[in-house]
C-alpha cells in the first residue's frame, strides 16, 4: 500500500490516494499503520477516493479502527495532495465527505504549492436530538453535564460531527487526558463525541484543547475549532470570526452571518511518502 503520511497543526494522517472504494479490512489497516510503536504512527487513515458528487471524497478510519464523518484537518491534508500532486487545476475544489456531503475549498498557494487551505465547512447543527446528544432541545448551550461527582457545562455543535463544547479557566493546564475519555462515552452522547476544552482570551481569541473520539488527545481539530467557535458565539463569548489556539499551532474561524456557514483557514503539510508492507 502507498502512502504519504502528512499533518495539519499536527494532527497527522496516513493518506491513501488511487482506491476505488474502501477497503473492506480499512479498520484494521488504520489499527495497525497508526500504531505509533508498531507502524507508521498517525491518528487517522484517509482514503481519497472517486465521487459521483464532487471532485474528491474523502473517508476517514480513526486510530482505534472507528469512521469519521468528517475532519477539518484531513479534509485541508487531501485538498493540498490533490492539488500539490497535480490531480486538479486551479485554486477551488470540492471533496465530499461522509457526515457533512459535499464541502467546498479554496486553495492559496505560493509558487504553485499550497501553504493554507479555506474550506466551507458548511452550516453547524445545533438541535440536541440532531448532533445527537439524548437532549429534546433546539440548542443545548451552556448545559450542565455530571459525571464521578464534577459537573460541567457544555454547548453541543455538530460540525457533521458530534462536539461538546466545555469551558474551563485554562485550557492549556487542564486535565483534559482525565475527563476527555469520561466525556466522550457519557450517556448523554448516544454516538459518543469529541471534546473541546477552551478558554477564552479576547473576543477574538480562544485557547483550545481536545480530546477526539476515537483518536484520543490530538494536537489540533478543525471540526472542533469550528465548534469552540459556534460555541463562543452562542455564549456571547467572542465574535463571529476569532483565532483559536491548538496545541499544534492556530486556525481561523468565522461563523458568516449572512450563509450560516462556517469557514475554516490553516495550513497543511506533507511529510513523506513510504510503502506499507504487512
């Protein structure tokens, strides 16, 4: 199996370019080549794969073998591929995805090369039933959560993806490793969810940690960017476009007024292309 392995702020991927559809044993591929000691080391496998819908689709494995409906840092990782490998021309493209359809992406490049990538993530679920969480309400903003006698508050946004937004005093000191996985299986979230951790700087900055479902602590998650940002917004926390800081460096975020949609600026990476053998 060729591959290349590359990154966005740090939450890496194995890419797979040139299937035609999934394989059948993708789980246990993603188990074995994300294996951080026994294979190549990634939090997910990505499959770029032909579409009847747009120009790409993409399909995410998760380390533990688990699907993803979408991932912001993956989808800016097969945009940059596609376009730096010469699979498309110009500086727009569209890359369907499992949980949030077709999404579009524009492409800035320098000599040729793509250095950040916009995508449209389209707009945020916010009914409780429909990101899903077990909560009957139009919006679930700043509800409480109890889990081993702590309770939280939490906003949920699905990004395609389920989220539970929490607010803590420092997101760059908390104990996020301790509560994450607590989280991420609470009854409350019937297809488990992704949980952010934030703190707020400015009105124009926030500060975010996350525990994926089903890759565990990552260094960045644009799907949970763009939720800490809908989140900060129906907090009355921030404005409608804002930086926030991962642990793998910084995406921009805006909440358009005028579509609903929500867009997402930052960069991607290639690291090497290898041969997987087993």
């Amino acid at each position: 199996m060729q591959f290349t392995k590359m990154n966005g702020l740090g939450n890496d991927f194995v890419i797979v370019f040139g299937e035609q559809q999934l394989p059948a044993n993708a789980a246990e591929l993603a188990i074995a080549t994300c294996n951080r000691y026994f294979g190549v080391g990634a939090d997910g496998l990505v499959y770029i794969l032909p579409s009847t819908q747009a120009d790409f689709m993409m399909r995410i494995i998760n380390s533990d073998g688990s699907e993803a409906e979408q991932c912001g840092n993956a989808i800016r990782c097969v945009a940059k591929y596609v376009s730096d490998r010469g699979y498309v021309s110009g500086d727009e493209l569209t890359i369907e995805t499992l949980g949030a359809g077709v999404q579009r992406v524009q492409l800035n490049k320098v000599d040729g090369v793509v250095t950040t990538v916009r995508v449209d993530m389209g707009k945020p679920i916010l009914q409780g039933l429909q990101v899903p969480t077990t909560i009957d309400q139009e919006t679930v903003v700043n509800q409480p959560i109890e889990i081993e006698g702590t309770t939280f508050h939490f906003t949920a946004v699905s990004m395609g993806n389920p989220h539970c937004v929490i607010y803590v005093d420092d997101a760059r000191k908390f104990d996020f490793n301790t509560w994450g996985p607590k989280l991420e299986v609470h009854p409350l979230f019937p297809r488990k969810t992704n949980v952010e951790f934030v703190s707020v700087r400015s009105r124009d900055y926030t500060d975010m940690r996350v525990w994926e479902r089903g890759a565990g602590p990552t260094l960045a998650c644009g799907t949970g960017a763009c939720a800490t940002l809908v989140a900060s917004v129906l907090n009355g926390k921030t404005d409608r476009a804002a930086t926030v800081s991962l642990a793998g460096g910084e995406l921009f975020i805006e909440w358009n007024e005028e579509d609903g949609h929500v867009y997402m600026t930052g960069p991607s990476e290639m690291v090497y292309d290898g041969t997987w053998l087993k």
